[in-house]
C-alpha cells in the first residue's frame, strides 16, 4: 500500500518548494545582485539525498532547515572558521570530521547559535541525537551547522519539529536545498565538476550560502561537496585543505570572519572505483583538480553576492617573495575600503593600491612595484607610467569584471584574491538584519 503523507507535512512541502523572487523572501527585501550567475545543471550525486522542511527560525515564508542523508562508510573532510568565538556547530563538527565518517548533515538558516553557551550546544546535540536515532548511526555522524543571528540560542522545539518533517519529507533537488540554506543571499550558488579515476567518471557537486562576514581564514560561509569517488577521510582532507587555501581562504567582502565558517566534503564511494588514498594513486590528480574547480567557482559566487557588490574584483600579485606574501598584499588590498569605494565610483586611484601594498606587512619596495587595472600599467617600477593614458582603464573599472595587478619586483611568489566592491547597499543590508 502506498503510503499517503499527512496533509500539514504536504502543504509544507508545497510552500518549501514555491517560486521565490529571491533567497529572503519575507525576511528582507533584497534585489537579485547584478553579477549573479545561473544555478547549473549539478547531477545527482550517487548515495546522496536531499530533503527541506520549515522550522520557523525567523517570520519568513520559506523553508529554512536542510536534510542531507549519505550512505553507510562515507568519508567526510571539513575546514572551519579560525573565530576563536566560534559556535557548537564548529566545536562538535571538527570532533565529527576527526573521525573521518558521515552520515547526515542538518543545516539551520536564520539563527547561527553562536555564542549561546551550554544552551546551544544542548540544541546541537539534541539534532545529532535525533537523526542517529533515526538513521541507526553514532551521534558523532551526524553534522549540524547553523546560520544567521549571533547570540540567540537555538530553539530547541523548533529545531526538533523542523528536522522530524525533513526526516520524512520527500527528495528536493540541488536548488532547493541551496535555497534552504541562505540567510541575505540574493540567488543560489551551486558547481559541478567531473573526472575520470581509472575508467570510472565521477561526479562533483557542491552548494554553497555566503554573502555578507566574508574574509578569510575562511570566508564566512556554510560550503557542502559532495562526490560518489571513493577516497579514504585523510586523502579528502588533504585535498579540501589545500583546495580552501587557494580558494575559500582568498575571498574577502568586508574583512569579518563569522563564528560559523564551514565546508564540508562527503565520498559516498558509490563510483566503484578503487578507494583513493594518495596522489599516488591513478586519478588522484584529476579528482584533485576537479575538486579545487568546484571550490574556486563556489569562492567566487560568494564574492559575486557580496552584500551590496556591483563589481567582482580580481587581484592578481606577483612578484612577491613567497606565495604567502603575494596572498596576504591581496587580501590588504581586497580588503581597503579606499580601494573598494574607489573601484565602486570607477576611480582609477591607483595611489589607493600602493598604500594598501605598504601596509600589509610583507616585504615591498616602492621602487620595484608596478601597478595595474585590466592589463593596462598606470605605475612601473616605481614611477607613474609616462604618457599614461586613463581612457582605457576607466573603460575597464566601468565594467562589473574588475582586474588590478600588482607586481612587486622581489621574487617568484604569487597569489590571485578575490573580492568585490563597497557600495551604500552594504550599510543598508547590515544596518537591518535583525529585523
């Protein structure tokens, strides 16, 4: 016999999976940001499912509690946020990743439950009881992250409620559950990669919410990946580390790391192929680099969203005496509200970026740097270009793909950051968000 959903738990559904404007429906009022892309076309992941359900953390119209449930063996990796006020959520979920197994993933949006004590940790643990209990597994299998206002414990009722309908709720697909997750997101985020181990493809996917409390280490963000390969836990690690320096940690909207910085990857192992263990190992290259491609584009759609942003700004340093040096002069950079106004009003001050290079603490000499937008040199060398022409870089900065490149002069060591503009609509998204 088929079994007939009850009509409340249906008409949730219904409600959960409506059309929306955008991702705050209800919540604030907030316009599409111009440098959106389209959601793509992520295929299912074998051994993945997805399910919504509304908990009312906040008076929205949309569902805001997420339900991913993996298969038996499935390896799970994370890097987490360096917040030294960091939430349950982080605690209990490094203790998680440690021992390198998931079954299940519950995400909360619109009440981070940072910095709420032991209450808040009780919520967390009352979660991961919960879906062990219905999944048969260990508690420390179940990983929980949470989104939204700081300071407000999580409620307990609600949070028990809002999972028992996504335990028994139908499959969605990749774009609900992304929209599941946001809190002033204004459009979805998602990637996919494949790759080929051996003889065997397989699939990449992941999702993501960002867009305001971005820097590193890491960006604030809620990230999951999910892949069907078969890779043991430290091999995961080893590539989602490594993927997050050049990616996660190289993005930057306002300088603010949040209390609940996440990204976790799950393997089902569900392709068939031998388990992936080193680098060693046939495909294990591939695989890597498919993997760091979902990374970057999921770093760069946080940073297209970024609150208020008209312009994506790519800095690009060289030159430097080590990778590290050359990253950390981008992010000084990336992170100066004189060079991100400037580049909002289409100034080319490039006098903005020079002292952003100076006061970054890393080695840099005035005589040796060279400064520029687009391709187009405004300094070499230390000197202002002669006969410099500013028609073409002012048509560069009018647009909304922005490149500045610095060359310091020193050494081989470079680095690519990323982040956007600083316009009013940043003051106006977070001067009301609690409301």
């Amino acid at each position: 016999m088929k079994r007939t959903r009850p009509e409340p738990i249906r008409a949730i559904e219904r409600a959960c999976l409506a059309p929306r404007p955008n991702l705050t429906a209800g919540a604030m009022d907030l316009a599409r940001s111009p440098l959106a892309r389209p959601f793509p076309d992520i295929p299912p992941i074998d051994g993945v499912t997805l399910r919504i359900a509304r908990a009312r953390y906040k008076e929205w119209d949309r569902c805001d509690l997420t339900f991913v449930e993996l298969p038996e063996g499935s390896s799970v990796a994370g890097v987490f946020t360096k917040n030294v006020c960091c939430s349950s959520e982080v605690e209990l979920g490094r203790e998680s990743v440690a021992k390198g197994t998931a079954r299940a993933i519950i995400v909360n949006a619109g009440n981070s439950n940072a910095f709420t004590g032991y209450r808040g940790r009780e919520a967390v643990e009352q979660i991961m009881a919960q879906v062990a209990a219905h999944l048969g597994c260990e508690p420390a299998e179940v990983l929980v992250s949470s989104t939204g206002v700081i300071g407000v414990p999580l409620p307990k009722d609600k949070a028990s409620a809002g999972v028992e309908a996504a335990l028994t709720a139908e499959p969605c697909g990749w774009e609900d559950a992304t929209h599941t997750i946001g809190t002033t997101d204004t459009f979805t985020k998602g990637a996919h990669a494949s790759a080929m181990v051996g003889e065997t493809r397989v699939e990449i996917g992941g999702i993501i919410k960002g867009s305001g409390m971005i820097a590193p280490d890491m960006a604030t963000m809620l990230g999951y990946i999910f892949t069907d390969a078969a890779v043991s836990p430290a091999f995961l690690q080893e590539c989602l580390s490594a993927a997050n320096r050049q990616t996660f940690s190289c993005i930057t909207v306002d300088s603010d790391t949040s209390t609940s910085d996440t990204v976790l990857a799950f393997a089902t192992g569900k392709a068939g192929h031998a388990q992936l263990t080193s680098f060693d190992d046939p495909g294990a290259d591939a695989f890597m680099a498919a993997l760091h491609d979902v990374c970057r584009e999921l770093a760069h759609l946080v940073v297209r969203d970024g609150e208020g942003a008209q312009k994506f700004i790519a800095v690009h340093v060289s030159g430097a005496v080590s990778d590290e040096s050359a990253r950390r002069i981008g992010l000084a950079i990336a992170n100066s509200p004189l060079v991100k106004t400037a580049i909002a009003g289409g100034d080319a001050n490039w006098g903005r970026v020079v002292m952003a290079v100076g006061k970054a603490g890393e080695p840099a000499n005035r005589d040796t740097l060279s400064i520029g937008f687009g391709g187009h040199w405004a300094a070499r060398e230390g000197q202002p270009v002669e006969d410099y022409d500013e028609a073409p870089v002012a048509a560069h900065l009018a647009g909304q793909e922005i490149d500045i490149e610095v060359d310091l002069g020193l050494g081989e060591g470079r680095a690519s950051v990323w982040t956007c503009d600083l316009t009013h609509g940043y003051i106006d998204i977070n001067a009301d968000y609690r409301s």
